[in-house]
C-alpha cells in the first residue's frame, strides 16, 4: 500500500503567522521552531501510515521554499519531496494512480475564510461553480487519479470546507482559529496524537471514501496570489483544460512565481 502526504505549515497546531524575511527583522528561532512543530505533526502520519498497512509513504515537504521538515528526523521508512516548489514536473511530484490515499498535513483555509489563519489560494472552478483552497484542489488532482482523500489537519476553517466536499475524510481541527493572526491551538503533542489517529482510521477506512473528482472540462482561475494581489494584470482570463489536474497545471508554468527556466542555473534564492 502507497500513501502520498502532502503537507503545508500554516495549519500546524502553534502557527499563527509568518516569520519575517527581511534579514533586519527575522526572527530566526520562531521559523525554527514552527518547523519542528511542522515536523512532529508530519511524523505522526507517517508513522500513522506504516502502522496502517503501508508499505511506502512518500512526503511533499510543500511550503514555501520546499525546506521546511526536518527530514532528518522523520521516521527512516519513508521518502521525501523537497525544494523549489513547480520546478520540477507538477505541484504534487511523482502522485499518481499507483497510491491508494493521499493524507492532508498543516492546511489552511483558502482566500477570503473570515477569521481563518493566513487564508490565501483561492481557485475558482468553471465560473465560481466550485472554490477551492490548496488543500481541496490537492484532492481534487488526486481524484484525477482515483486516489481519495482520507485525512486533513489544520484549523477548524479549512477541515470544515474539506469535509463538506468529502463528508467522510477524517480530520484533526488542532486548533480554532480567532482571526487571521490568532488562534486557539491543541497543544503540539495532542495534536500530534489526533493526527496519528486520524490518519490510521482514515487509511483503514479508505474504501469507504470516495475520491473527490471535479469532472472536466474545467474553467480555472485564482483569485488570490502572493500577498493577495490582483492577478487580473497577470491573467485575466481562465484557463480550460480536459481535468482540473491540466487546467491547474497550465496556470501555475503562467505565472512569474512558479515558472522556473530549468535549463540553467538562474541565480534565484528564497529569501
């Protein structure tokens, strides 16, 4: 049994905000000490996996930069995903029709939540048919492949919008959020233990779960970018594709932030 975990930070239980990256400003022990938090909660999965049945567990470190886990400290038996994220060959590398379960680690809520914590990434499906948030459309692309999607962790925004979409997902609400900036957190190793809970049910419980599959056509746009600007100047029409995987593909090698020249060396470095 295959399981692919893709994770992102902002719902991990603790993390309110972002770290400052202008070096005058940046407070080095908070980024640290939020990728610890980041790493327990992945581990728990992983851990949650192998004891579910699996015999592969592949982990997309998907957060910023792509160096955010501590992979040095997560359980051996697994592999992991990391670095520049959209430079290599999709958003979610090497998922395929091969995995049984795709589990959801560290969501957040999609541009636009009220009081959810940092929500950005807001995807408009055929017209406002569909919203989705970054952790919905990576289920979404997994049912491209038939995989489903059996868990998600975060704040109480973002499995609340997951689990009306897949009503059977197991979820771990590690905290609640109160504002953007500001939240109610589980304490870290609780959380920890939702997550290995849920994402051992949810693997057990697979066959029950059905993939979330948008059918295609599909019209995509996003409404929201880095820091919330306006993308009407970088692309105002949507772009259709045969499946929602194509269409959010084709989006991401458009715009500047995700489209990396791979043939040489660019010079380009996170901050």
């Amino acid at each position: 049994m295959k399981i692919y975990i893709q994770t992102d930070i902002e719902g991990v239980a603790g993390f309110c905000f972002f770290e400052h990256f202008d070096p005058k400003m940046e407070n080095v022990q908070h980024r640290q000490r939020m990728y610890r938090l980041l790493t327990d909660e992945v581990n728990a999965a992983v851990k949650a996996a192998f004891d579910a049945g699996a015999d592969e567990v592949l982990v997309n470190d998907s957060h910023s930069s792509g160096y955010n886990i501590i992979f040095e400290d997560l359980d051996p038996r697994c592999r992991i995903i990391h670095g520049r994220n959209c430079s290599g060959p999709h958003w979610l590398p090497l998922l395929d029709a091969s995995f049984d379960a795709l589990v959801l680690v560290g969501m957040h809520a999609m541009g636009e939540t009220p009081n959810a914590i940092l929500p950005h990434s807001k995807w408009r499906v055929n017209g406002g048919a569909i919203h989705l948030s970054e952790g919905s459309m990576a289920a979404a692309i997994a049912g491209d492949y038939s995989v489903p999607t059996v868990f998600v962790s975060g704040d109480d925004k973002i499995t609340a919008e997951i689990k009306s979409k897949i009503p059977k997902i197991e979820t771990a609400e590690v905290k609640q959020a109160l504002s953007v900036y500001q939240a109610c957190s589980v304490i870290p190793a609780r959380a920890c233990e939702m997550i290995y809970a849920g994402v051992k049910n949810g693997i057990a419980r697979g066959s029950e779960i059905k993939p979330y599959h948008i059918p295609g056509p599909v019209k995509l746009n996003l409404l929201d970018g880095p820091g919330h600007m306006d993308l009407k100047a970088v692309l105002p029409e949507d772009v259709e594709a045969p499946t929602i995987d194509q269409a959010f593909m084709d989006f991401e090698h458009r715009m500047t932030w995700t489209c990396f020249d791979t043939s040489k060396l660019n010079g380009f470095v996170f901050p």
